[in-house]
C-alpha cells in the first residue's frame, strides 16, 4: 500500500492555469507561484458580486482525537465525489502550520487519493502567507517596544502589556522569555514571549477581512495593552495598522490548488480554533460560493468547538 507522500509524488498536476481557467477565472486576476499553485486577486469579488451563491457544506467532526479525526480527508474526499456525481463543486481549506507539520499531528493536506497538491509545498512555506502574519505581528511587537524606549509618550504600563511575539513553530523554550536586557541601548527590560503563528490576533483577523482596507480597519483594534489608568491602548495609537496591512497586502489573496482528481481548492489562512475560530478565510468561501454551486469547507476541532465557532463567529462575519 502507497504512503501519502508515495501517492501524491506519483500524482500528474494540471498547470494552474488551466484550474483557473475551468473556474473561469480571468488571467488578469491569476498571480501564478510557479507551476501549481497560484493567488487570486482579492479585487476579482467585485466581479463576481452579481453572482448567486452555491450550497455551503461545512464537515464536522465529535471528541478529536490528538491526532486528528480527518476532517481534511473527508472534505477532500466529499468533494471529489460530487464532482464525479457531475456537480459543480470546490472546497476550502486552512493553510497547515510548521508546528504541527513537524510534531505529532504531521502535515494537514488529506491523505491517501483525497489530497491538496502539490502537497509538500502546501505543507511547508507554501506561498508565505503564514510568515507574512507573523512578521506583520512581530513590526506590532517591535513598535510597541520602540515606543517604550522612546519615552513611552503613550504613558503605557509595561506590566500591563499582553502583546507577544509570534513565530511558526513549536518552541516552548520560548514561551516565557525576559526581553530588553542588554544596557540602556536594547529597550526597556520585561517579560514577554512567543505565540504560534498561527495562534496570532493577525492571522484570526485576515481570515475575517473583506478586503485590505477591511483589515487595515480590524488591525487598528488590536488591543496591545493598557496605559497607567487602565485604559486601552491599540495599534492604531501606535500607528502601526498601515504598515501592518502592507505586509499582508500579498497575503489577503486566497490561494489555488487542485485535489489529486484536478478538482479546485481555496487554501488560504489557517486560525487555531481552540484560541480563534479555526477555519479558512471568509474572501476565499465567498469566492467559492461565487465560481461553483457547492462550496465544500471544514471546520478545525470537534463539532461543539470549530462547528459552533463557525455558525456563531465565520456566518455571523460573512
């Protein structure tokens, strides 16, 4: 019996552009990254805004197991089989983390002939929208700290801070670090520590946003700490929402692949849903709705967590 890697290397790709061109996406909205996996403009929603939308069917999954229930396989697999059936359908699925890949759980791609291709790919740094977060998290966490080591106009208590740092990894080594040592010249001495990436208020607030100017707005909000009275401080004190949602600019266009039947797939954001609501982003459902009659989605974690997230926080969004 074939492993999944053994599978998918002996799969044969179509070229991108031909998956796009059977969504009928037009060229000038297809930015290719190589040869099989390419990003679809965001601004490519505003022709499709008369379109009726298709069915969504959200995969679920009860009690998971540490590894997983293979809700992936099975959205996957679902997918394949209607359009076998002769339905128009996609699917949509969160982008894997570098944590998980490379821990217990492996990677996040399906398994067996019910896989996202080219999978190592999809698997690894993929196109750079999860290093992209985390770099627009930590200008967050280095602004914040300048700002400290400037004066602090904002008067902001530095034990009052909640503000992290974030990398894409599993490094418990670093979860509680005392930062700032050094002398004068290397900032103002405190404890802080790194999240997973993809643990980050950046990556729940891209799979949210319509569009850049949507997320610019949303990151302005992000409540980094509070000042000496007690009150809020956001990014948008510190002025950082604009530079923050320049480094997401590539980020915010959702990412096209094929199943190894040739069959679409959105692969774009990947929220945890035991700390945010752990599914794909909404601009790349949306679109699915627009450019096929069934939208095939899943949700992180069990039924009564990432279901629930989804109908309570993804329907109530989108």
């Amino acid at each position: 019996m074939l492993s999944d890697i053994e599978i998918a290397q002996r799969s044969k790709l179509k070229p991108i552009r031909d998956i796009a061109q059977d969504l009928g996406i037009p060229e000038r909205y297809l930015l290719p990254y190589g040869h099989y996996k390419a990003k679809v403009e965001v601004n490519y929603m505003k022709d499709l805004k008369e379109r009726p939308d298709g069915k969504l069917i959200l995969v679920t999954a009860t009690t998971p197991t540490p590894a997983g229930e293979g809700k992936t396989t099975t959205t996957v697999g679902l997918t394949q089989a209607l359009v076998r059936l002769g339905k128009k359908a996609m699917l949509c699925l969160r982008e894997p983390s570098l944590g998980p890949c490379f821990g217990v759980k492996g990677g996040a791609a399906g398994g067996g002939y019910s896989q996202v291709l080219p999978m190592e790919e999809i698997n690894l740094h993929f196109t750079g929208d999860i290093h992209a977060v985390e770099t627009a998290h930590n200008l967050l966490a280095a602004l914040l700290d300048n700002h400290l080591h400037q004066g602090n106009p904002l008067k902001i208590d530095p034990r009052e801070i909640t503000w992290r740092r974030a990398m894409d990894m599993n490094e418990r080594a670093l979860r509680n670090v005392v930062i700032g040592l050094g002398g004068r010249a290397n900032g103002v001495p405190r404890e802080s520590g790194f999240d997973i990436t993809v643990a980050s208020e950046v990556m729940a607030i891209l799979c949210l946003s319509s569009d850049l100017a949507d997320l610019k707005e949303r990151l302005s909000k992000v409540v980094v700490g509070y000042d000496e009275s007690g009150n809020m401080i956001t990014a948008g004190d510190l002025k950082a929402h604009g530079a923050m949602a320049a480094l997401l600019k590539e980020a915010i266009n959702p990412n096209l692949v094929q199943t190894i039947e040739h069959v679409p797939a959105f692969v774009h954001g990947g929220p945890f849903a035991n700390i945010a609501h752990g599914t794909n982003s909404i601009i790349a459902t949306k679109m699915a709705l627009k450019l096929r009659d069934y939208a095939v989605v899943e949700a992180g974690f069990a039924s009564d967590l990432g279901a629930e997230k989804f109908f309570d926080i993804v329907c109530r969004f989108a």
